[in-house]
C-alpha cells in the first residue's frame, strides 16, 4: 500500500460521499434549476459568513473570478511571496484578469507596513493602478502558515482604507480555522470575497467555492459562465460538497496532529533540516541535501513526498492518511537519511 503525501488533493471519495453523489436531486444550473448546487452555495455562505456563494470547479477557478471581479486589467494585486494566484495558476493573473502582481514583504505573510511599501502611490497615473489585495490562508509555499488573525484584519482594513477589495485565497480555510479554535467565517470576515477548497482536507472530488455579497456573487456567476465554468447537472459534484462540509470539517484537525507526529518523527535524522515550530497545520516541509533524489529512494519505500526545490521537500496530511500511515512514513524517510 502506498502512502501518499504528495499533497491532500489525491484524497478519494469515501463510499458514503459517493452515495450523495448517486442520490443527488440534480437539474439544469445554468438555468438555475439545480437544487443541489443551490443547497451547496446556501450552506457555503452560510459557514463562510457570506451573503451568497458559487460552486466553482477549482480553487484556480475561484481565485481567477475574484481578480476578475476586482481589478481591471493593467490593475496591481497585492500578494504575499508565492501566492498560489501567482505562482501556480498558469499565469492566469496576467492571461485572463490581465492584471500584474506586487509581492509584499517575505515568506508569503505580510503587515500592514509591508502591504503600505507595495502600494502603488495613487496620483502617479503613470503607474499601475493597485486595486486590490489578495492574502492565502494559510499559505501553502510558506509551508501551511496561518495568519495571525489580528494582523490580517488589520492588513484588510488598511487595505479597505486605501481603496482596495481584499480577497482571501481560503483554500485551506477550514485547516486555518482549526488550528487557530476559530470559524472559517471569522477569518472571512475582514475581506470583500473568500474562495475556499472543497477538494483538499474535506475530501470532496470536484469544486471550491468563492463567497462574498449577493451582488459580487450575481456578477461572479457571469464570469464562470464567461470562463466556461457553468455546468450542467453539477449537483452530483456540489452533493460531494455538500457531505465534506458535512462530515469532514469537524475531523480536519487529525490531519494537524498527523503532520506533527510526521515531522516529529523524521526530527534529529542525519542530514534532515526541519523547524517543528513551523508546523502548524497539516503541511510538512523539510530540507535535506538533494530533494529529488531523496523523494525517488522514499518512494521506492511505498511513501510519495513532493520536492518543492531543490532541498526542500513538502509532506501534507489528509483524511486518506491514518497515525500508523504516518507514522510509516516518518520510519521510511529516517531509514533513507540514515542509509
Ligand atoms: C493556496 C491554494 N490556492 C488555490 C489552489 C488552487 O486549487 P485548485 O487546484 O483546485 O485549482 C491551491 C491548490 O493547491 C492552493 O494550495
């Protein structure tokens, strides 16, 4: 048996997800017929504190909207380092939104004074025009980071301050909240709009969602359509949805507890660099001399990691990964350090 933590999106339906699929009451969504996708979007914004929200196919998806929505293009968004919008989305920031990226302070989280160094000075018309900021909770580069609640809060109402919409990439939204004993809607709460992942840590096989005012909402449903993302008799993929937020939010911080049981156990082996203090949710990075090598002689062992540079490797939890298959895990990355 393979133990796979390349990433928590290789996740499969569990049988009882698969049956909501089968039992969904299902009808045409691009007529609004889709009672099942209209559910998804209630309860959505519901547990986001949102007025209204909308299926997507993929968090890229979700993100991609919300730039649309914001910013026209020529706009500058405000990222932190390696923000997934950027760096993994095809270039579909500059290709669709047409807008153009300024990355704040280092490491992927950013303050208030950071967010201020980026900002394009508004009377120079010459200049790109900054339009809006876009923070990644948690940020998966930066190793499954969470924010410091009072300090996105506070980058977000600076940001409000200054004319710009606020976007949060909450594609492990329910990983932030968990770590931090909070509600994903408290973390929404500071921003105009929220895209979060149903297909990562909850499971599902198919979506995200993107949550904000019912008028961002109405115009965000154009843009999918626009991006061809309108689908037919989606409640089959929204019923999945539907049985994550269900069934899968609640358990989420197990996956917290597995990635430190995982980074525990490789701590201390020769030639493998990790800071515990750093592990906060269900993602594990870790450095060792040369990180594709190391994860080919791992997965010979029956254990897939993902190099993430040249000495750094990403580990990630997930509801298809139990404490002993962790635990297996840890074993096999010490007997390869050691070998
Ligand atoms: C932080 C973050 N945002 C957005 C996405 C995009 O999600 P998707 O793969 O569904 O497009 C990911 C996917 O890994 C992610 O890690």
């Amino acid at each position: 048996m393979v133990i796979d933590l390349r990433s928590d999106t290789v996740t499969r339906p569990p049988p009882a997800m698969r049956e909501a699929m089968a039992r969904a009451a299902v009808g045409d969504d691009v007529y609004g017929e889709d009672p099942t996708a209209k559910a998804l979007e209630a309860r959505a914004a519901a547990i986001l504190g949102k007025e209204a929200a909308l299926f997507v196919s993929s968090g890229t998806m979700g993100n991609q909207i919300a730039l649309l929505l914001h910013c026209r293009p020529g706009d500058a968004v405000v990222i932190g380092e390696d923000a997934h919008c950027m760096l993994y989305e095809s270039g579909a920031g500059a290709g669709i939104a047409g807008v153009q990226f300024t990355v704040a302070g280092r490491g992927g989280l950013f303050d208030v004074e950071e967010l201020e160094a980026a900002l394009y000075p508004s009377a120079a018309y010459y200049m790109p025009r900054t339009r809006a900021v876009a923070l990644e909770n948690t940020h998966n580069r930066a190793g499954g980071a969470v924010w410091d609640p009072a300090v996105a809060r506070a980058v977000a109402e600076r940001a409000r301050e200054r004319g710009l919409a606020t976007h949060l990439d909450g594609a492990r939204i329910w990983n932030a909240a968990a770590a931090l004993g909070t509600s994903a809607a408290a973390l929404a709460a500071p921003f105009d709009t929220v895209s979060a992942c149903l297909s990562k840590g909850l499971g599902a096989p198919v979506g995200s969602v993107l949550a904000g005012s019912a008028a961002a909402i109405v115009e965000a449903r154009r843009m999918r359509k626009m991006l061809g993302g309108a689908m037919r008799q989606v409640g089959i993929l929204c019923a999945a949805g539907l049985y994550a937020l269900e069934h899968h939010v609640a358990r989420i911080g197990e996956d917290h507890v597995h990635a430190r049981r995982f980074a525990e156990g490789i701590a201390g082996a020769p030639g493998v660099t990790i800071e515990l203090a750093r592990v906060a949710t269900n993602i594990v990075l870790f450095d060792v001399d040369d990180a594709p090598a190391f994860v080919e002689r791992v997965a010979a062992r029956g254990v897939l990691l993902s190099a993430f540079g040249p000495r750094t490797i990403r580990a990630v939890t997930h509801l298809d990964v139990s404490a002993a298959d962790v635990e297996a895990a840890a074993a096999a990355v010490r007997e390869v350090a050691e070998a």
